[in-house]
C-alpha cells in the first residue's frame, strides 16, 4: 500500500478512465465508481458528524461504521471481493434499537434539522441512500455481496434515528413537517355579502 500513497497524482485518469482495485481500468463514470465514490463520500460524512460533539459512547460504533465503509468500497472497488458480514449488519440494528428505546413515538413526518450534529446525520443518511441504490444499480450487472446491500439500508436507517437522538441530547427536538401551514396562515374566508 505504501508505494501507492507515496506519488499522489499519477495522471492515468486524465483521458476519463480509473483503475480498479484489481489493475481493470474502466471509465470514470462506471456504476462501480459511481457506488464506491458515493460510500466514500457517505464516509467523509460521518467523519464531519463526528466532529459535531456528540456523546462520547456515540464515537466507538461512528468509527466502526467508518472502517465498515471502507471496507465497503474495498469490496466494490475489487470485483469479487467480499468483507462486510452478516453480524455487522446485527450490530447496526442493535445500536439503532438502543437509540429508538430513549425516542418518543413518531407520528409526523420531520423535517432534516434542529441541532448540527442532527443536520449532518440527515444528510448522511440521504447520500447512504444513494449509495445503496448505486450499489442496487451496479447488482444488477454484476456480483454485489447482499450483506452489503443490507449494511447499507439499515446504516441509512440508524442516521435517521440517530438524528432524532442528537437532537433530543441537544434539547432541540424533532423538526416537524407541517403540512397544513398555508391553511393556518391564510386568513379565513369572509361571510358573503347579503342578498338584497
């Protein structure tokens, strides 16, 4: 690994192609780049939510989470490699279950917002979705390991739930949708005008 990282530029990608992790060069926009370079964006997220000052017994499984996604766009990056199990996908259901035990039920629908920390975890969770339907869009041409596949749709659901929870810690609550907004602030029709 260290004689890769030690030039930086290599200008093999200047004519739109990239290189796989098993040497195969294949065009930049490729549905395999496209889902690891989406989970390696989804992972400098979670890297900014980390920062956001959250609980301290947050950081251990936000850093799991980190080299699980490396390890993520390590299996998409080398066609037939395979690393995330099944008991990993367990692990982020747990955690989320611990999270939602402490939330009140959710009868709206919210809105992504409230503290910082929650700001980010939404917006994690939108690009987790769309690392995953990148990651569905590359299945459907080539191999893709299905624990993977789980990973990613319950990672997407944990940042939900976990936005929820830093913002109950912040004391800022969830941000409700209000659907019915323009209805409250509109005045109220007036009596029609008598008949004569």
């Amino acid at each position: 690994m260290g004689h890769r990282l030690s030039k930086i530029y290599t200008r093999t990608g200047d004519a739109g192609t990239t290189g796989l992790g098993d040497g195969t060069r294949v065009p930049k926009d490729h549905a395999r780049v496209e889902a690891f370079g989406t989970v390696d964006e989804l992972n400098a997220l979670i890297g900014l939510l980390r920062t956001a000052g959250l609980p301290a017994e947050w950081d251990r499984p936000l850093d799991e989470i980190q080299h699980a996604l490396f390890d993520v766009g390590g299996e998409l990056c080398i066609p037939g490699r395979e690393s995330i199990r099944a008991e990993q996908v367990i692990a982020l259901e747990t955690w989320l279950d611990q999270l939602n035990a402490d939330l009140a039920p959710l009868k709206e629908f919210i809105l992504p917002g409230g503290a910082p920390g929650a700001a980010w975890a939404h917006l994690a969770r939108t690009v987790c979705r769309r690392a995953e339907r990148r990651a569905f869009t590359l299945a459907r041409s080539e191999p893709v390991n299905p624990e993977t596949l789980r990973y990613l749709n319950r990672l997407s659901d944990l940042l939900f739930v976990l936005a929820r929870a830093v913002n109950r810690h912040a004391g800022a609550g969830d941000v409700l949708w209000r659907p019915d907004r323009h209805a409250a602030a509109s005045p109220a029709p007036s009596a029609p005008e008598p008949t004569p």
